[in-house]
C-alpha cells in the first residue's frame, strides 16, 4: 500500500511561516508536519510514500536526502576529510518526491504522479492536517464499500467560546467547544486508481471543487465518519494549538512508540 501526499501549496494563509518553506515542512514539535503525517501512516504499515511538491519542493528533497544525518550521531573529522555514525537512527520508508508543478491545483497534482502508483488502490492524503485516524479502519471501510473513494469525514473544532443568555444575563460560557455538528472533508481518503480517470489533462482541476462532487453525483463517493481527534494546520493560530499539545503530550496522532 502507497500513501500519496499533497505537498506543493504555498499555505498563504500560514505566510509567517511558509515565506521559508512549504506548508507540510512547517514544524510542530520541531518535526515537519509531513513527517507527522507519514508516522501515523508507517505505524499502520504503510511505509512507501509519493510526495507531491511543487512550492520550495527542493526543500522537501533535502530533507530526506540528508534525513540520516539528521537523525544520528555523527563525528566529522575536518582534518581527516571524514565523517563516523555513532548511533543509527532512521525510517523503513521509502520516499518518491515529484515536482508537480507550482501552480497546480490538487487534482491535477494527483494526476501527475499517477506513474509511481504500483497498485489499484492507495492512501491519499493533505500535508497540512492531522489526526489519530485508523488507516486501517477506513481501508476495511473503503473495502466493504466497494466505490471509488472513500474521504474521512471530521467535525471541525471550534474556535470560539458559546454564551448561554437567560434574559440579558449570561447564565453559561463553555470555552473551546466542538464543532457546530456539521462534517467536513478531514483529508484522508483511499483511492481507487480508476477514480484518476475523472481528472482532465492540464493542471487546473480541482480535487475538492471538481473531481469529488462528480464522483458524489455517480454515487462513487462515500465517508468514514472520525470522531476522534481531528486538528488542521490552516494558520499561526492552528500551528500554536498543534505545539500546545504536543508540548503537553497530548498529540493523540502520536500512536507510535518514542
């Protein structure tokens, strides 16, 4: 099983932090956020990833390439010209980065990366929101639902306190409240390799505005409903939040040991 990644937006509503970098290489306890939403994937066995760049993509190439070094003990010796490992340290991924384009919209990102895929069917996934999603509860879902797709489906967290009024008086303030009931889009889906076949040539489709409503229409479309933790990256505010939390050890997307 592959797990595909949408990684080459610029993430303008995050400008404080993607002027520098790509959105998914934004860190969150001083780890990309891509490379958290590859962990929850390797922890349900999915360890083959292809990554969709485009915006400061090079980045996102370096990364990996010097990703041994940054995760070992090392002893350079200036003099000598050499370098010694100490302590080896690394992943059991393997990471196929494609240039997608700068400006290309998500479906037609997606399409462009359609000569990696090895299977019929994938994991499909944004770089920029996390959550302690089953993988392999929503690839049994997507199996017994034999369609095309299958999105997660989260209810958003809110972001402002609810006032309760008894007349002019405030009788109740509940702070950070769940969202409002309504699902969204969480970003998670499994992919039939046959559903590619609904994105057009060029680089301005739509996964989200052109490719799913025309799957929901012919009925190819179905939800697994997450209820659990559920947390974009969408601004300043949201990468605080992800800090806070897993500052305070409570990252629920954290289901891998160390």
């Amino acid at each position: 099983m592959q797990a595909v990644i949408l990684a080459g937006g610029r993430g303008t509503r995050l400008a404080e932090e993607t002027l520098l970098r790509p959105k998914p290489m934004v860190e969150v306890g001083g780890k990309p956020m891509l490379w958290h939403i590859m962990k929850l994937y390797s922890h349900y066995g999915v360890n083959d990833f292809v990554v969709c760049a485009g915006y400061k993509g090079y980045m996102i190439k370096e990364y990996f390439a010097n990703y041994f070094l940054h995760n070992s003990d090392v002893t350079f010796d200036l003099g000598g010209n050499s370098m010694q490992v100490h302590r080896r340290s690394g992943e059991s991924w393997k990471v196929t980065v494609v240039d997608t384009g700068e400006l290309t919209q998500t479906g037609s990102r997606l399409k462009r990366v359609e000569s990696y895929l090895k299977s019929d069917c994938f994991c499909f996934a944004y770089g920029d929101c996390i959550g302690d999603v089953s993988i392999q509860g929503l690839l049994g879902f997507h199996a017994e639902r034999g369609k095309l797709v299958t999105l997660t489906a989260v209810q958003p967290p809110g972001r402002y306190g609810l006032l309760s009024f008894s007349g002019d008086g405030v009788e109740r303030f509940q702070e950070k409240v769940t969202g409002d009931g309504g699902w969204i889009n969480g970003g998670f889906f499994v992919v039939q390799r046959e559903a590619l076949q609904w994105i057009g040539g060029g680089e301005s489709v739509s996964w989200e505005s052109d490719v799913l409503p025309a799957l929901s229409a012919a009925g190819q479309l179905v939800g697994y409903k997450h209820l659990g933790y559920w947390q974009p990256m969408d601004t300043l505010r949201d990468k605080i939040e992800l800090e806070r939390v897993w500052d305070a050890g409570q990252a629920a997307w954290k289901l891998w040991e160390g």
